[in-house]
C-alpha cells in the first residue's frame, strides 16, 4: 500500500493513502472530534457533522471521516469556522439528549462529554436546558438498556448488529424529529435479542453515548 506523508496541525503525518484523515489523526495521537464513525465502517455514515477540518486549498471545511488522505495536504484540525461548526453541532446533538449525566450508563466514556472537555464547550449552551423527550426506556432485557432520549442517532448499533453481527435486529424507526433507534415494530429487546456469544453486546460497545448500554 503507498503511504502518504502530509501535516495536521504542523506535524508531519505518514499513512496509508486513501485512508480517512479522522484515523490517520487519531493514529497520530491527534484528537478530532466525532460520534459516528468507526475504521471498520466504509462508507461512514457522516452523520453527525463534527469531524470538521480545513485543508489548504479547499474553500470550506471538509469531514475528516470521508475525507482520504494524500500526499502534501495540509490539514488544520481548529479554525474560528470549525471552533463555530464543532461548537453548533454539538449543541444541536445536545438539544434533544437527556442532559442527567449523574444517572447516565455511559458517565465519563461518553463521547458528547469527551468533545465538549476537548474544545472547551459548556455542556449547556445558555439556552433553556433541553427537557428529556420523555421517550420510554426499555428496560426489559436482563442485560441490555435502550435509552432513545439519550441517542444521538450516530447508526453505529444499526451498522453493527445488521453488517457485522448479521442479526438486523435494531434499525431507525420513524422520520424526521421523531426518528429513533428501535426493534422492529418497537417490540421489547427482551423477546428479539438473544446477546449470545455470537454478538457479545457489540452494538453497546459501540455507542458512543449512553443510549444503548449494558446493565
Ligand atoms: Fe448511536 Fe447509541 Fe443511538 Fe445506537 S443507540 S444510534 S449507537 S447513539
Ligand atoms: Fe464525521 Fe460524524 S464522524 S460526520
């Protein structure tokens, strides 16, 4: 594989070319904020919009989960306009996320709370605290919580139990506002997830929040 050699903030990077900038960073020891990305997941989702980062040359910030990398880009991780478009997503995803870290599964491996501390963004934006979208928990399985009001809808749990486990059994339901990760037809997971040795749970461990977790 030909490696490429270019620079994220000053230092000077060697990757394989073609690979997403997000893990050539995050490979450099370099911190870019995401949610919805995973190296095993090609095409990414980008759904979250926070992997922001300018390139030399290119007149808006691109996504460093979709972008590949190349030989002699020049890539600034912080700019007034991804500080701005970091900052919006993040309040944005925080809107409709129940905000009670202190009953929160995920606590401090949470990635909205990760970024926050990394770019020095208050938890709360100033505005009215969200209200929790009172949406019910499921609770029903002896192992496994679903906790729609704290899902960022980042896919990876649908990505990894259809694509990687071969179960399909989570997806989005709904549209718009109101869409959120659920069993098909909304049933308990008691009755639809088995969490055997075939799974292990993946789809928990790849959230990155508190929504789907282990008990
Ligand atoms: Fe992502 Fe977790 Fe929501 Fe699944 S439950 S979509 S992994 S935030
Ligand atoms: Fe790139 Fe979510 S990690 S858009």
């Amino acid at each position: 594989m030909t490696e490429a050699t270019f620079t994220i903030d000053g230092q000077t990077v060697t990757a394989p070319e073609g690979q997403k900038l997000l893990w050539a960073a995050e490979a450099a020891g370099i911190f870019i904020p995401h949610l919805c990305a995973h190296p095993d997941h090609d095409p990414p989702f980008a759904s979250c919009r926070l992997c922001f980062v300018e390139i030399a040359g290119r007149s808006e910030p691109v996504t460093a989960c979709t972008e590949p990398v190349k030989d002699g880009l020049i890539v600034r991780t912080r700019s007034d306009r991804v500080d701005r478009l970091v900052r919006s997503g993040l309040h944005l995803l925080m809107s409709t996320h129940d905000l009670d870290c202190r009953a929160c599964p995920a606590r401090h491996r949470c990635g909205l709370r990760q970024i926050a501390r990394r770019r020095r963004i208050g938890l709360r934006s100033g505005d009215p605290p969200p209200a929790s979208p009172g949406l019910p928990r499921d609770d029903s399985h002896p192992r496994l919580g679903l906790d729609p009001n704290r899902c960022v809808l980042c896919g990876l749990c649908v990505w990894m139990c259809e694509e990687v486990v071969g179960r399909g059994l989570l997806h989005f339901a709904s549209r718009g506002p109101s869409t959120r990760v659920s069993t098909f037809g909304g049933l308990p997971l008691v009755g639809q997830c088995p969490l055997d040795e075939g799974c292990s749970a993946r789809c928990a461990s790849v959230c990155p929040v508190g929504a789907l977790y282990l008990k």
